[in-house]
C-alpha cells in the first residue's frame, strides 16, 4: 500500500517521502533538497556564508559498493597540512587498487603525480600516523594519513574519536567504507551504505561532519578576522 501511495505523488515529493529522515536533518540545518534521476537526491546551502552540499547517489569510486553519501562544506581557509581518515579494510583496498594503477602505467611520463588518481597520491604522500590520547582500538579500526601531525590531532579530537568508534546500536560494520578528508580549503565526508540502510548510522555520520565543518567554520571565521 505504501507502494502505491509513493507512486502516486510527483518524482520531487516521492524522493521527500523516501528520504524523509534525512529530509528532515537537511532542512533544519537550512540545506535545499534536490530531486535527482534513478533515486538519487542532494541537499545544498550555505553554513557560515560557506557553500554546503551532501548527496545521497550511487557510487563512481572503485572502492565503494553499492550507493553513498557524500558530505562537503567549503570551509574558507586553506588548511595548512592533508589529512585522510579511512577505515583499515578500505586502506587495504585503496593499497591493492592503487597497485593496479601503477602497473597500468607504462609511460615514464604518465607517471608524474598530476596524472594520477587524488587517492593514489594520499597513499605516497601521506604517512599513516597516530598519537598518545585515543585508545589502540581507534588506530586499529582507522588509519589516518596525514602529513601534518599537530593539526590533524586538532582535527580527530575526543568527541571526534568517540563517534567514530561508538555507531549507534553498534550495527556500522567495520568493514563498511567510510572517508574523512580534510584537503585544501574543504571538509568531505563519503560513507558507503550498508544494504539495509540504517538511517540512524547516517545520521550519526552526518551529525558528526557537521560537528567537525561548524569547528572549522568557527576558526576560519577567527582567522579571517585577523586578515
């Protein structure tokens, strides 16, 4: 019945209706939905007068399964030093991927960093590092990658460590992909999603990229301050 309810409504309210969890946590934060083909839906706006976009879609990255959502907030200032938190059996997977890369590549020339895939990159310029403060399960479940140690221990703080560790009803496998980027002047957050679609592990991972963009926000706002 349900079905034929949702059948009966216009493509744009069908996706509202379907979506409406996270309709519901994008419209009280002053994000626009966006209908999109085959399912797919966005929300877009600004945070701090900064550009806000997350979308809800099938995944294009090799290393993903399945659908995703994607999370990105323009926070306003360049961030001095890289920093890519991923979950261990996705690193595996990006390392395997990123060998087959390098073994298509037969031209000295194509060989130059510019050409290459933004992940192969991470992988040779990042180091995968870890500090005094969260518990060995976190460095366990999580590699972080960075190049610059004092920021990103700003970055990944105790609150931030504890929602990556603690998913609600526990039911987030680990193995199940999920991306944290701070890169350039950009916060993005990707995550695949599990097959059942548990709505309150999305939530937990968008409310925790909001957390971190509102933090970064906050101090782009001070620095520009001072400019």
């Amino acid at each position: 019945m349900l079905d034929t309810m949702l059948n009966a409504l216009s493509p744009t309210r069908r996706q509202r209706a379907q979506h409406m969890t996270l309709v519901q946590w994008a419209e009280s934060r002053g994000l626009e939905f966006l209908a999109r083909r085959n399912g797919s839906c966005g929300f877009v706006g600004e945070w701090s007068g900064q550009p806000v976009s997350i979308d809800l879609q099938p995944s294009g990255r090799p290393y993903f399964e399945g659908w995703e959502i994607s999370a990105r907030v323009e926070v306003g200032v360049q961030a001095s030093a890289g920093m890519v938190l991923m979950n261990r059996p996705l690193k595996l997977t990006m390392e395997r991927w990123a060998d087959y890369v390098y073994a298509q590549i037969t031209n000295v020339v194509q060989t130059m960093a510019d050409t290459l895939p933004e992940e192969v990159r991470w992988l040779a310029a990042y180091r995968d590092a870890g500090w005094s403060g969260p518990a060995a399960e976190f460095f366990d479940r999580y590699a972080v990658l960075t190049d610059g140690l004092d920021e990103t221990r700003q970055l990944i703080d105790q609150d931030t460590v504890d929602a990556l560790m603690h998913w609600p009803e526990d039911v987030r496998s680990a193995q199940s992909p999920l991306l944290l980027m701070r890169l350039r002047s950009k916060l993005h957050l990707c995550l695949q999603l599990d097959a059942d679609r548990h709505k309150p592990s999305e939530l937990h991972a968008l409310d925790l990229f909001e957390r971190m963009a509102r933090r970064l926000l906050a101090q782009a706002r001070a620095v520009n301050s001072l400019a």
